[in-house]
C-alpha cells in the first residue's frame, strides 16, 4: 500500500483512497482475471449443450415457422387489399412498413401461444429448479452483489436487510455473502450509505459477512462496478447473483438457484422472471399488472424457444464466477458515443459471451420469490428509455461479433428492433395520411388509373389496423382467459369482473400511452444519431406526483404532434382521420393523461375498486412485509434532512386486511371521496427528465 494517500471524511471512520477507492468494511481480495473479449475472435463453443431441453431445434423451426406463416397471410392479405384499384410506390412503402412491423407483433404472439403450451405442460423447467431439493446442502459460496448509485438508502438496506433475514431463515446462510457495492459520487449521500451499512451490520449479527465497496471513479457503470468486485474479489466465490436497487428476492429461491449451479456445472447463468411490484401510482400499478398477468406465460414461451441460449436481464439472476470472468469481460467500442465507448445495455451482450464461450444460458419462470420495481411515472419511464435506446442501439455493432450463437444474435436483434420499430409505426402513420393528400402517389405510373374512391383507403386502412391490434391485444387475452379459468388465480386477482374491468382499463391506457412512447422513442434515435449520449445519472425511483407545469414541460411537444397530424389527416379525408384517431387522441391527451396516470391517489383508489389487483397485494409475501417495517426503521434511525418529513411508503401488499371485494356501493363512493390530490404531500418524484417492452405494458 505504498504511495497511497489516505484521509478520513468527517463524521465516518472509513478511509477513502485517493486513488480510486472508498474500502471501509471489505474482506482480503482474492484476485481473479477478467481480460476484455475480442469481438473479432471467439473460441471453439460445443453447439449442442448437455441441459438443452429435447427437441429444441423443432421449437425453434415451429416458433419461426409459424411467424413467417402470419406475417405472409397478413401480407398478401393487405396486398390484396391496397391493389383494390391499383398498386402505386407509396402502398409498396406501406405494405413493406407493415410486413417488418407485423413479423415483429407476430413474434409476440406466438411466445405467447408457446407460453401457454409450456405452461400447461410442464416443459418449461429443464434445470429442475422446481422440485424439492431441501434434504441436499449447499457446497458452494455464493456472493449476493448489490450495485447502488445515489439511491434512496432506507428503501435500499430496508430491502438488503430483508433479504438477507430471508436467506439466513432458509438454511445453508453461511454459504452466502452480501456485498453493497456503491457508485455513488455524493458524498454526504455516501456518508448515509456508510451510516445504513453499519446498521445493518448490528441488526443481523454477521458482519464476516456483510461487505461495502464505494468506488470514486466510475468507470463501465454497473457493468464496470461488477467487473471490479470480481477482478478483487471473485476468487473466494463460485457463483454471484446479482442484484438491482430496486431488486427483492426470498431466500429460497437464492438456496434454489445455487443448487441448480451446482447440479449442472455446465450452467453459466440462470435468469429469473422477476414480477413489478409495490407500485402505488395509477402509471406503475398498470405496469405491474401488466407484469403478473401477462408477464407469465410471455416468459415461459420466451424459455421454451431459447432453451440453453436464453438471455440476461442484468439482475435478479445467478451467475457463475469462473465463466463470468473468463468469457464475460466486456470491450470498448471503437469511435466516439453515443455509439462508442462503454457498452450501456450490457446484460445482453454478457449472455451472448459466456453462451459463446460453451456455458448454458436458462431462464426460470416457474421460479417465484424474485420482484423488481418499475418508474412511477411516464415520464420516469421515458428518462430511462432513453439510456437503454441507446445501449439497445449498440447491440447492432455487436450482432456481427464472431462466434455468437444464432438465437444470442436473435436476442440483441431484438433488443434494437424494440426503439427501431417506433419510426417505423410512425412512418406507417404519416404515409397513411400522405396517400389521401396526394392520391398519385397511390398511382401505378404505367397505368396513370385515378383511385376510384375513398373504398380503397377504408378497406386498406382496416385491414392494416385491425390486424395489428388484434394481434396485439391477442396474448392479453389469452393470459387474461387463463387467468379467470384457474379459481385460485382467479382469487388472487380479486375476481373474475374486476379482472375483465383490470383488463379492459390496462388496454385502453397503453393504447393512449403508446403513441406517446412511439413518438419519444422515434424522438430519441433522432437524437442519438445526432451524436448526443444519455449520460448517467440516479434513477427517481420513488412514488410521486407530476403536476400539469411538469406534465407540460415533458409532453407539450406530443400533444403539438398530435393536433397537427390530425388536421393534417382531416384535410386529406375523413377515412385518414378515422384510420388514426386512436394515435392522435393520445398524443393530444397526453399532458393531462400523464399527470392523471402519475397520481398516488388514483392508484389507490383503482385499488379499493378493486382494479388492477395482483396476487402480492392480496396475499403478501413475508420478504416484502419486512422490507417495508425495515425501511421505516432505517428511515427514522438516519432521516436525512431534506426528507426527514417522509413517511415511509409501503412495499410489498403492506395492507394485509384488504378485501378484493368490496360492496359496490361503498366502493364507488370512497374511490370519488379520494380521488383529490392530497395538498401539501411532499413531491418524491422529482425528475430529471430529458424520456420487452416499449414496455411491456405498452404492446
């Protein structure tokens, strides 16, 4: 330690390196190699692995078989329909638009029928991850790492803490470690960090056990953060789960996951399906419906096409060390940003590294006790959208790196497609309102025919529409059937009219919502390409209001778009308007639709009526319960001066007493009592806004 320059903040014992470190509680590095990989060389990979379920490359014919099959029924179906009178350059562009945009709403939808297959039979846990295996003990050591940057402190130990009770509650808890590893630059906030951790070292009685690293220099982000525990200290440990700031996981789900790793030691990965949760806002309550209804059976269909080749969402999943850092270590990419540099989107690109290596990559959807959270408002959603547009934009300088397996390649694709088909909706929109503006556009030149009327732009307008979203609203559908066909399932939701009421209410927002994230993404391409990066900075995760000025400020411009694409589509024929009128009502709504739909208050009483219920609400898990008395303690123990008027707000169903059904009656008329805005009710949801899934809700 040589040459090392040391000094102590005020106020903590810690010493901060000068260097490049803050290491106030950390155990004796064992060092372990994690070179960068070449995108232009890759090592021999066996192409079939051992827990690769059977009959996999059948699935996969099926799965692309039965989406080039729709995409070319409902391709010459609209051909036919656009060659009514004649077939002119602007209905080629139309029908070449629609068929890219088909196959990609196509491909939902037979992961969603896949889904419903797996599911019903059972095909969808090769790993075994499922079955009771309590009677065997753990061998391994597992690190649980969790990457913090300026979050909210007493939420985040409020949940680690919980956590960590619930794996020492599980059994087997000294094969396990906890790690907090912190980005953040604040240092009034680090001190907070520090302060949290050392309480949580005194509540639990285990600190050989409980570590905190705060680097200064932030180099790769969380992939970099990551990197650096394991290039320090990944070594001592065989697998590592990874975790978000918002992430919460039961110990035996943890116990479960290792025991997996260890039965199959050609495993490298395993990702769990980790369901929104403890969401108070109308806005995020949508989104976590959206999540535990529909999330399911989309996940099980996304896993019985992937098999061995699955993908990583970058938390909530176990990793093995070994293979992470001899295969996972991520390149710079040439040329300067928003394109270049540290790749954002790294989960994909680490998944696609290690499978090329010869490691299994597997999802685990039959695999519950795994919750994440989601931004409270629509304009949170769009701050994050943002970065991840440009990290899932990267990806297309990746899908060409050697020795990629085919379906990691399918995987990155699709990444990038999920910001790419935004314009591509939005050149549908603009061109089905040029064509009535300028009919010879719609002209064959050999021919020189005149349209013979206004039929051609109805029929061909139907069929484009209606296609598309009975296609898109058909895996909601088939969720929501599954659903209210099992009495348990149909319980836990709170019923079946209120789940059909849940359903039709989660359609009609994401259907107003959608065009408004159609044209922020399309809006964010424009800006990557012209050279501006996304930077990094906290994510708001707390619940909050957006008032009609900040409201205004974010989506001003979406209502502007709209009002003058729907005179623009007035002026060419009432057909365009109609044809459009769903795009255009929720651009010009969307001021007072994002402000609506961020309100706690709306949130809550859907809630008391019953709406949009889930399963965690009604029967809430232990882990969540305690994550949320423990917030509150960590809260009142350290408030933090500008905060120290909030109340902690509630995880995980902390309203245990709730009733799912209550007297319609006594429902309606406490739902209007509250819907007012509660005066004076600090604002958490302060945001720094600039903007699979496109959010999941938003399909």
């Amino acid at each position: 330690m040589d040459g090392v320059d040391f000094a102590t903040l005020p106020g903590t014992g810690p010493r901060v390196r000068r260097d490049d470190t803050l290491e106030p509680w950390l155990p004796r590095e064992a060092p372990l190699a994690m070179p960068a990989q070449s995108l232009r060389q890759s090592p021999p990979a066996p192409t079939r692995l051992a827990t690769s379920p059977r009959w996999l490359p059948l699935r996969r014919a099926g799965f692309i078989g039965s989406i080039m099959t729709m995409t070319g029924a409902a391709g010459w179906t609209t051909f036919r329909a656009l060659a009514i009178d004649t077939l002119g350059p602007l209905d080629i562009a139309i029908l070449a638009v629609f068929v890219c945009l088909f196959g990609w709403t196509a491909s939902s939808f037979v992961t969603a029928l896949a889904g419903l297959w797996a599911g019903a039979s059972g095909q969808a846990d090769p790993l075994g991850i499922g079955q009771d295996h309590s009677s065997s003990r753990l061998s391994s050591r597992t690190a649980i790492l969790a990457p913090i940057f300026s979050e909210e402190t007493h939420l985040v130990f409020g949940r680690l803490q919980a956590i960590w009770e619930s794996v020492m509650a599980a059994g087997d808890g000294g094969s396990f470690d906890l790690f907090v590893l912190s980005d953040t630059s604040d240092p009034s906030h680090a001190i907070a960090e520090e302060r949290a951790f050392e309480g949580l070292r005194q509540r639990t009685g285990r600190p050989g056990q409980l570590f905190y690293r705060r680097r200064l220099d932030n180099l790769g982000r969380k992939a970099g953060n990551i990197a650096d525990w394991v290039r320090r200290f990944g070594r001592r440990y065989d697998f590592m789960v990874v975790l978000d700031a918002d992430s919460l996981m039961e110990g035996e789900t943890l116990m479960r996951l290792a025991a997996a790793m260890e039965r199959h030691p050609g495993v490298g990965l395993i990702q769990t399906t980790p369901a929104i949760t403890n969401r108070l806002s109308l806005f995020g309550r949508l989104h976590q419906f959206a999540s535990q209804v529909y999330g399911p059976m989309m996940a099980h269909g996304l896993a019985w096409w992937s098999g061995s080749e699955a993908n990583y969402w970058g938390h909530n999943a176990i990793i093995r060390v070994r293979a992470f850092a001899a295969h996972a270590g991520l390149p710079c990419l040439r040329g300067r940003k928003p394109f270049g540099g540290h790749i954002l989107s790294h989960d994909f690109v680490e998944a696609a590294l290690i499978r090329r290596a010869g490691w299994a990559v597997h999802m685990a959807p039959q695999l519950g006790g795994t919750y994440e959270e989601c931004p409270p408002t629509l304009a949170g959603f769009l701050v994050r959208d943002r970065r991840w547009c440009q990290g899932n934009l990267q990806h297309l300088r990746i899908i060409t790196a050697r020795g990629l397996h085919w379906v990691s390649r399918l995987h990155l694709l699709n990444g990038a497609l999920t910001y790419l088909t935004a314009p591509l909706w939005l050149a549908l929109l603009g061109m089905s309102v040029l064509l009535p503006l300028d009919p010879q556009l719609g002209i064959a030149p050999s021919r020189g025919v005149q349209p013979s009327s206004a039929a051609h732009d109805l029929v061909a307008a139907t069929w484009v529409c209606g296609i598309s979203f009975a296609f898109l609203v058909a895996p909601k559908l088939i969720a929501w059937t599954v659903m209210i066909a099992d009495p348990s399932i149909r319980r836990r939701q709170g019923g079946a009219a209120p789940a059909a009421a849940s359903l039709f209410l989660e359609i009609l927002t994401s259907s107003l919502i959608a065009p408004v994230v159609m044209l922020s993404q399309s809006g964010m391409i424009a800006d990557l390409l012209s050279g501006r990066d996304s930077g990094w900075r906290p994510q708001r995760r707390s619940e909050g209001s957006l008032g009609l000025v900040e409201s205004c400020r974010s989506h001003l411009w979406h209502t502007a778009v709209g009002v003058g694409l729907g005179a623009a589509a007035l002026a060419a024929s009432p057909t365009a308007l109609l044809w459009i009128s769903p795009a255009i009502l929720g651009l010009v709504l969307s001021v007072p639709l994002a402000s609506a739909i961020a309100r706690r208050d709306l949130g809550q009483a859907a809630r008391r009526l019953g709406l949009l219920l889930t399963p965690d609400e009604i029967s809430p898990p232990a882990v969540g319960l305690r994550a949320s008395a423990l917030a509150g303690e960590y809260l009142r123990a350290d408030p933090p001066a500008h905060k120290a008027h909030v109340l902690p707000r509630p995880l995980i169903g902390e309203r245990r007493s709730f009733d799912p059904r209550p007297s319609a009656l006594g429902s309606v008329l406490g739902a209007l009592a509250n819907v007012a805005p509660a005066h004076g009710s600090p604002d958490e949801g302060a945001l720094a806004h600039s903007a699979p899934g496109s959010a999941p809700v938003l399909q």
